[in-house]
C-alpha cells in the first residue's frame, strides 16, 4: 500500500475509537477542544509529507514541549544535566509526588513533570530571554514563524496547576530548584501552551529522525550522540508509566500531550504526529496510540 493509503485506512479504522476516551479537563482551557478531532501526519527526512484528518489545526501541545525544552537544556549543560535529573523510567504517572520525597528531589527523567519542571529552571538560568528562545526555536525548525503560545491555556494552567506547584515546592526545599517556582513555573506553563499543528509537529521532530540535523536546512542541532540520547528517553519515557507497553506494541521512540498529540520517530527515515484529543488512563490520546500500533503494524516498519 502506498503511504497515503496507509494512512486513509489507519484514519478510517481509529476514528470510532477516541469515544472510548475523556478530553483532559484538569486544565479548564482544554476542555472545550472537540473530542471528533482526529490527524495524522508524516513527514519523511528527504522532504516528502503525507497527512490525513485535521492536519492544519493548532492545538495544545502540552508535554510534547517537554523534548524541546530538553533539547535547549541538553545543549547548554550537556551531560552535567544529569546532577539535576536521573534517565531512568518512573512507572508512575506523570504529574506523581510520591517517588521525588523518596529520591531527594532528583526527577525520575526529564519527561516527567517534576523533570520537565526542573528543565524549565535549567533554562531560565541559561538563557537571557527563554521564552522567545524557545519560540524562535521551534519556529525555526519548522521554517513556521505563526507558531504561538496560547497564553489563555497557560493561564488556565496557572489557576489551577495545584500539583506541578507542589512538585517545584518539595523539589525547592531539596534544593534542586533555583529561580523562584513562579518564575519556573511561568515559563513551564507557557511551554506547555505552544500550539502546533500535526503537520508541523511531525516536521518539528525531523531533527531527531534525522541524527540531530533539520533535514530541510542542515542546521545541526545536537549532535549524532546527544539525538540518539534524547530519542532513548523518548523510547524509554515518552509516554510515562505507558512507555513500556507502546515500545512493545509501537516501537518507536514518541513523546505524547495531554491535548492529545502523540509524536513518533524512526531514525534515518522519519516523523510522524497522530492528533486525538480523548486521553486513555494514562494520560494519552487513546487513538492516537492505536493509530501509531497499527502504522508500524501496516509498514512493517518500527526501529526494531
Ligand atoms: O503539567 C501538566 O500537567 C501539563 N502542562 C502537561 C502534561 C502532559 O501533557 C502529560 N502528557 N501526556
């Protein structure tokens, strides 16, 4: 089957499923998302795309900001990082306090909120203006200069992030904070608000498909290690206490959002973004995931 029938039927066969779901509400702003939403998109490293659905509609991206941010932090500090975080998956889920008492304030990964909280604080005390450094950044991976924060859905986020406020307190008190938690927390909230469509999501990813190199520039990124490093997280944690089962069913490193978005890479090859808002237990979109099992299913194609 040729790509974009590929996809037409995977659309076809996963649309009924996203009843099944619940659009994530603890956020008030990402409720009024409509659950019938559904895209996939791929974009392959030698520049060709297919996509199917809702592909040019911006949505939240939520904790698929997590790889970005990560990607500016893993720059600056390198492997030094790893005095502020641990690579290990947590099993719990993503907004969990329980395991930070226990391990003294060091995050289970930077996936996790509490590690995406302490990458947030990273950058603050790296770069001069952090919020346009990471506009500016996923603008220019994706030669996309409309991307914008949702500045309503990092408020709504604000009023009642009671958890991620907890989880930069307790990780203050060990010390593993160091700008004030408003500030951390301002700039996380704000991340997690950059609204992408599918389409440019999947185009977003193609650095770490393609070894640390935006393949439509050759602007050089990370290098060939640091990709390899931030696509094992990915494998290992994209997905929370759910990463185990989708690299066995899946296969392919991913990162997936509360708003729904789940992205996929396989290296030397390419990016895809399934969007559909209803979440399964784990806090993943239910048939975007289903919909990722069955593309590496019908092209015989996964990293392994
Ligand atoms: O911090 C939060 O809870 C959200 N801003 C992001 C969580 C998220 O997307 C988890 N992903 N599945």
């Amino acid at each position: 089957m040729e790509m974009h029938d590929i996809l037409k039927t995977i659309y076809q066969e996963v649309k009924p499923l996203a009843s099944k779901g619940e659009v994530a509400d603890y956020i008030p702003q990402l409720s009024f998302i409509s659950p019938d939403k559904l895209a996939i998109s791929v974009h392959n490293v030698d520049g060709s795309c297919y996509e199917v659905g809702d592909s040019d509609t911006p949505f939240s991206i939520q904790s698929i900001s997590k790889v970005f941010g990560y990607t500016l932090a893993f720059k600056v500090l390198g492997p030094d990082i790893w005095k502020r975080l641990d690579k290990e998956p947590s099993g719990n889920s993503f907004n969990s306090l329980v395991q930070l008492e226990y391990e003294r304030g060091i995050p289970r990964n930077p996936f996790i909120n509490a590690g995406a909280i302490v990458i947030a604080d990273i950058i603050l005390s790296h770069y001069p203006n952090p919020q346009q450094t990471l506009l500016d950044f996923v603008r220019g991976i994706t030669n996309e200069p409309s991307i914008r924060y949702n500045h309503d859905v990092a408020t709504s986020e604000k009023l009642t992030g009671y958890r991620n406020t907890a989880l930069a307190y307790l990780m203050k008190s060990f010390k593993n904070i160091h700008n004030s938690v408003e500030d951390v927390l301002d700039f996380y909230f704000l991340q997690c608000s950059l609204e992408m469509s599918s389409k440019n999501l999947s185009k977003s990813f193609l650095y770490l498909a393609n070894h640390g190199i935006v393949p439509s520039t050759n602007e050089q990124i990370l290098t060939v290690s640091q990709s390899k490093r931030i696509s094992a997280l990915m494998l290992t944690c994209g997905l929370y206490n759910e990463s185990g089962d989708f690299a066995y069913r899946v296969g392919m490193p991913a990162k997936s959002g509360v708003g729904g978005g789940v992205v996929a890479i396989i290296p030397k090859k390419l990016s895809i973004c399934v969007w559909s808002p209803p979440l399964n237990r784990f806090g993943n979109s239910l048939a975007g995931i289903e919909a990722l099992e069955k593309f590496t299913t019908y092209t015989g194609d996964s990293i392994f």
